[in-house]
C-alpha cells in the first residue's frame, strides 16, 4: 500500500536557497507511460539551482517541483509500461520533482541500476551521462584519435566527459579553476588541465595541440569564452554549447566558422521530447552502461546531504568549490 501523502521540496515563488522548505504533500499522478519510484537519491544539479532562482521554470506538464534524476525502486505504474515491474531498482532521468520521496518518470528514460553500484551511485548517472552523450558523441561526433576540450572539467559533467572521452579514444584537455581540481581530473584521465584563473586556457589549448585546435569543445560557460573557443579549435571542428554560466550574449570575430568549416552547435536536455529521451537512454544502455559494470568508467560524489539539508546543497553548489556530485539522500 502506497502513503497518502510524501515529503517533497518546495520552492515557493524561488529565490535564495534560504526559500527551500521540506514539505508534506500528495504523490504524483502517473500519466501514460510513466511509472512511480520512490525515491533514494536524488542528484543536484545546476538546473536545479536555476529552477530555484525563478530563471528555469519547468516546461508545461512537468513536475513543478525540482530534481531532474533520481534512483530508487519502482512501486507503481500506469497499464502500458511492459519494461519495468514493479520492485526493480532504476536509475531515471525525470522531467522534475526528483526532491522527493516518490517521483513519476517515463518508463522509458529508466535505465537499470548498473551491476556493481550503489542506488547512491546509480543516481549521479542520469542527467551527467545523458547529457554527455548526446552532446560530446552525437553532436559534437567525437571519435576515437580527435581531441576534445572540456572546460569546467571537475564538475559532474565535466568528469563524465572526461572519462567517456578517454574510454572512447580521444585526447581531453580541461580547464579548472585551481591546483586542486587540477590534480583530480589528471587522475580521472586528462591528458592536461589547465587553470584559467592563472593561464591563457586559449593560449595553452593552442600550444598544446601544436597549432591545431582541438576537434571538439564542450562549454557551459559562453560569454568572453565563445570567441576564445572558436579560435581553439582545429580545421572542420565541433563547438558544443550546453550553458551559458557567463552570458549568452557576446560581441565575437566569426571568421572562424567559415575559414575552418566550423559547426556550432548545441542543445537543451530537459525540453526534449521523451521520445528523444528514450533513444538517448537506449544509446547509453548499449554503449556505456557496460563500461560502467566494467568499471571503466563510473562517478565521483563529493558530498550527500539529507532532503532537510537541501538548502547546504544548493550552496555547495552555487560555491563551485565541489570536484563530482552532490547528493541528496532522500530516505
């Protein structure tokens, strides 16, 4: 028998991190295709903070709630889904409403819980490794031999980037924002990070590749970065736009496109379509969710909080001083 009623938290009108509350409310309402979880983890991610701040609001029919990945078991669902049973454990990329004890998600952007790891674990997977995927191997069209730049390296996207990039083949450097980040990453498999507050990334990005560029970049920062990215990479290369951490607008040279056949590109995850969603989750069970069993590839958590301490989350977050995931234990 499921509870009446859940913890959850709540925003209200957004703001400060000050403006989270744990409440008491009713369990989502499964639509079609969806099955229910309750909750274990949930990962805390930037758009959460931006969701918060009242500058993401969640497109229409999503939870209004935050948490866009989860893991925990699944508990109920709607007369289609034929994946899932009731009892399995999952991993699940959501459209919202994963800081809570139960969560409604698509059946089909849930993904097993990796042999060999933690429901804790398994939920700093889903927004990371969806996102990397579609973004570095689909868009961008990173292959084995290419190079790739991925700035913001120690954070959880950054990490995911980094040890795919290496287990398929590329050469990853990054930029950090100290010696300590430095040093993680080059554990995890850069083959160089460099400090952008104590060096011209660009500069060294250039050197490093001998006059060439690199192949790919990953950004989330744009503003006075997207210039500087479109001079750092090499003859056809690949600048992949997932944030804009510094400002989307920008005075910049395009010359660049047109002399070296450049592509720009970039893409949003959450408004996608589950359709779309689906097909990246099948993508991931097919190629990267057996390095992860192989332990070639996994996560880094630095800190998990209790949902009561959601608002320590957000701070550690807004900080940048964390190298991995944050975490919430929800029950």
């Amino acid at each position: 028998m499921l509870p009446t009623s859940m913890k959850y938290v709540d925003h209200g009108a957004g703001g400060a991190s000050s403006c989270m509350t744990v409440k008491q409310g009713p369990l989502p309402t499964l639509k079609s295709g969806e099955v229910l979880i309750e909750v274990a983890y949930a990962g805390v991610n930037r758009p959460d903070v931006a969701q918060r701040s009242g500058r993401y609001p969640p497109p229409p029919g999503a939870s209004p709630y935050m948490g866009l990945e989860v893991s925990g078991t699944v508990v109920a669902k709607e007369g289609d889904v034929t994946p899932w049973n009731l009892g399995d454990s999952v991993c699940a990329l959501t459209p919202g409403g994963g800081y809570a004890e139960y969560c409604a998600a698509p059946a089909s952007n849930c993904l097993p819980v990796p042999k060999g790891l933690s429901m804790e674990q398994a939920a700093a997977l889903p927004e990371n490794y969806f996102t990397v995927w579609t973004n570095v191997f689909e868009r961008g069209a990173l292959k084995a031999g290419e190079s790739i730049l991925v700035h913001g390296g120690s954070s959880g996207i950054g990490i995911t980037a980094i040890a795919l990039a290496k287990a398929f083949g590329a050469t990853v450097y990054t930029t950090v924002g100290n010696a300590e980040k430095a040093a993680a990453v080059t554990r995890l498999g850069a083959d160089a990070a460099i400090n952008y507050r104590d060096q011209d990334w660009a500069g060294e990005v250039w050197n490093l590749t001998a006059k060439k560029g690199v192949n790919v970049i990953l950004d989330m920062v744009g503003g006075p970065y997207t210039e500087k990215n479109l001079k750092s990479l090499a003859m056809d290369g690949r600048l992949v736009q997932i944030a804009f951490l510094q400002g989307s607008k920008t005075e910049l040279d395009m010359t660049p496109i047109m002399v070296k056949r450049l592509t720009f590109t970039g893409s949003t995850l959450r408004p996608r379509t589950v359709e779309q969603k689906a097909a990246i989750a099948q993508a991931l069970l097919k190629n990267v969710w057996p390095l992860i069993e192989a332990k070639e590839v996994g996560t880094i958590i630095h800190a998990t909080f209790g949902l009561d301490d959601v608002q320590k989350a957000h701070d550690m977050m807004e900080e940048s001083l964390h190298i991995g995931k944050i975490m919430l234990k929800v029950r």
